[in-house]
C-alpha cells in the first residue's frame, strides 16, 4: 500500500511540471531550432520567451551576424589558428560544410599539436 502511495506521489510531481520548468522546456526548444537554422519556427515560440533570454544568442547566431563576422575575420591578415577555428564555427552556422572542413584544416596546420584542434580535425576528417 505504501509502495502505491509513492508511486502515484512520484507520478504526480514527474507530471506536474513547473512554471519555470515549462518555460526552460520552451527556451530549449527555441535554442534547438536557432541552431539549426530554423529562424521562422523559433519565432513563433519567442512570444512566450523573455527578450533578454535570447538577445545574446541572436547577435551570435543570426545568419546575418554570423556573415557580419565572417567578413571581418576574412579581412583579417594573418590570422591565428583560432581565428580560423571562429571561421569553422560560422561556417558550421551558415551550413557551409566544405568552408567549415577547411577553416579547420588550416587552424590544424597552423598549430597541429593544439589537442583542441586536433580532436575536431580528426573528427572531421574520419
């Protein structure tokens, strides 16, 4: 009889979830569809979500910040090998596999015994 009685307790709170808990549901779930590029399904969810939640994450992701970026690290003359790992990432961002393979090939050129490097070289490369 005890056993019941926890197990609908557990029941009920695993169910019920909070406010706050409903609301990082939804902010993961915008998080999610930035990432991949789907900028008009995140927008329908923003309604629900706190502007400033999701400020930081827009300046840094949008694909016009992304290309804002990109552009001023293909001005830069002799670039580091974070700099072309930072090329990598908006590469990545703006769904250019081949520029993203490449950007880290030349960080892994420039410093081929940075472990950081390496691992995402060879994860990229196999």
């Amino acid at each position: 009889m005890i056993l019941i009685g926890l197990t609908l307790i557990n029941l009920y709170f695993s169910v019920n979830l909070s406010v706050g808990d409903k609301y990082v549901a939804r902010l993961n779930k915008w998080y999610d569809l930035a990432l991949n590029n789907k900028w008009t399904e995140a927008e329908k969810i923003e309604k629900d979500l706190d502007q400033a939640d999701l400020k930081w994450f827009k300046e840094k992701y949008k694909a016009e910040n992304l290309k804002k970026r990109l552009n001023e690290l293909t001005i830069k003359t002799n670039k580091t090998a974070d700099d072309w790992m930072t090329v990598a990432q908006i590469q990545s961002g703006l769904g250019n596999k081949d520029a993203e393979k490449q950007a880290i090939k030349t960080a892994y050129e420039l410093d081929p015994i940075r472990s950081d490097i390496e691992k995402v070289y060879f994860s990229s490369f196999l």
